[in-house]
C-alpha cells in the first residue's frame, strides 16, 4: 500500500471550526454516548438477567442494542476527540478499520432490523406455531446470517477502496471516514469502484427495506380479522420497531442509495443515524415496552439489594 499510495493519513475537516461551538458540540455528543452505552448496555444485561425476556423479539432486541453500542464506539470517541483538537487526522489504516466496523455493524442492524420483522409477522400472523418455528437454533441462524451478510457487505466496501491509489489531496470534509469522501479523493477514475459500492449498498439497504415493508403489510392486512383488542397490542408491539426502522433507514437510503456524490447535508444526515439514532433505540424500546421497563425495575432492585448486603456485610 505504501507504494501505491503518497498518503499516509488523512486531515478530517469536522463538524464546525468554530472553537466554542466545538466545545458545545463535544459537551452534546459526550452526553448522547454516555446514554447510548448505558442505555444499550442496560438492555442487554436486562435481558440476559431476566428469565420473563426469554423470548426470540428480546433475543435479536438484545443483540441489536450490542451491535448499537459497537457501532457508536466506532464513530463517537474519534469525533469527541477531535472537538477538542486543533489538528484532527486519522492514519490510513485507522480510516480503514473505521470504516470496515461502521459498514460491518451498521449492515448487521439492518439485516438484523429484518429479521426482527420477521419475527413480529411470526408472532402477530402465526401465533399457535410461534415457538415452534422461531425456536433457538432458527434464532441463532438468523443472527449468523446477518453477521455474515453484514461482514460481507463490509469486506466488499473495504477491499475495493483498500485497492484505491491516493496521491493527494488528504482533506476529507467529513467528521468520518465514509465511503463517498474517500471516492472522491481518490486518484484515476473510480467510475466502476463508485458503481460497485453504490450497487453492495442498494443490495443491503433497499432489499432490507423492502423485505421490511412487505412483512408488515402482511401484518396490517392479517390484523383485519383480529379483534380490536388484538389489533391494540399487536401495533404497540409493533410500534417501537417500526420507529427505529424508520429512524435507521430513511437516513441510510438517503447517504447510500444514490449515485456517488457528496453534499453539505451528508455531514448532518450522518451524525443523526451515527449518534442519534444508537442513542434513541434503547429509549425507545425501553419506554413502550412495559415487560423490559418492569424487568429494569426488577434488575435495579435486585443490585441494590445485593450492594446493601455487601455493605452490611462489610
């Protein structure tokens, strides 16, 4: 690579170079990944701990707030770091893994997003037969699958720009490294590299997508025959799903789905699916979910309980 390439790093332009909106920015964003680990770490440790959670929708809930938190470490620690530095670089290889983890996490979340439909359309269409075709090992399978689709979708992005010369300039106008950027700092043509890496994230991001519609269009169409009681709580169950779909894809298919170019919004679309959006999953599945909020209540008690014996104990 080094004989390929007369860039070692790259210079990473931010956010804003207004030194105190950078402070405000860092204080912002240092507050929203607090949230997002203790609130993605809580839902996992809740479900884990909990037996009344042992179910599929809790399972795959549990394993999207960890690919949440992994997403979020890849991208907010880099940006806090920066709010507060003068000169904001990132070495090539550094660039890379960046990029490999956010592309390995965030098409796992889809994937994963998918699959959780899936799961949802079990249970609301065919619910005699839930636990029987959604047991543990169809369970872990899904997951697999969408690890795998999702390290493959990353390995694909990867090893076409690993290959991409870059001669200079290292000026990248983004806060991250991200895929449109980098194409556009590349030497030579990139017309087909820029091709292939639009069609892997159409691949992902809209068959994901479309999978997604159509299993709750089969969903909204069966909830016609249940009673309106039914209806009620299949939507609430529903709704806290559609939510993060919503908030996890439209910005998705709005940076990704489209030819390769860049625009000042990208920066902004990218910090609300980045930041935002790890943070908001588990505030909302914890506040419309009446089961994981009692199941908290119930592990918070039971540490307290467990420090106050200590302490006396001591």
């Amino acid at each position: 690579m080094e004989l390929r390439n007369n860039v070692t790093e790259f210079i990473l332009l931010g956010l804003t170079k207004d030194p105190t909106v950078q402070k405000a920015l860092f204080v912002v964003f240092l507050l929203i990944y607090i949230v997002t680990m203790v609130g993605n770490l809580l839902i996992v440790a809740t479900v884990i701990a909990s037996p009344s959670l042992d179910s599929p929708m809790y399972f795959f809930l549990a394993y999207l707030s960890f690919m949440d938190a992994v997403f979020s470490t890849a991208i907010s620690p880099k940006l806090l770091a920066d709010l507060l530095c003068a000169k904001r670089t990132i070495s090539l290889s550094a660039c890379l893994l960046q990029l490999f983890v956010e592309h390995l996490f965030g098409g796992g979340d889809a994937l994963l997003l998918t699959v959780m439909a899936y799961d949802r359309y079990v249970a609301i269409c065919k619910p005699l037969h839930y636990l029987v075709i959604m047991n543990h090992r169809v369970c872990i399978l899904l997951l697999v699958v969408s690890l795998i689709v999702g390290f493959t979708h990353s390995l694909v992005q990867i090893i076409f720009v690993y290959n991409l010369p870059f001669c200079g300039p290292n000026i990248i106008d983004h806060f991250l490294c991200d895929l449109y950027p980098l194409l556009e700092l590349a030497c030579g043509n990139t017309y087909w590299v820029g091709l292939t890496v639009v069609v892997n994230g159409v691949l992902l991001c809209l068959v994901a997508f479309v999978l997604l519609l159509f299993s709750y269009s089969i969903i909204l169409r069966s909830l016609r025959s249940h009673s309106q009681e039914g209806r009620r709580k299949a939507l609430s169950t529903c709704s806290s799903h559609i939510t993060v779909v919503v908030l996890f894809f439209v910005p998705c298919i709005f940076v990704y789905v489209r030819p390769v170019s860049t625009f000042v919004i990208d920066k902004f679309i990218t910090v609300f699916y980045a930041v935002f959006t790890p943070m908001l999953n588990p505030l909302i599945y914890a506040l419309r979910n009446s089961e994981i909020k009692s199941s908290m209540k119930k592990l918070w008690w039971r540490m307290l309980c467990t420090y106050r014996v200590k302490m006396s104990c001591c």
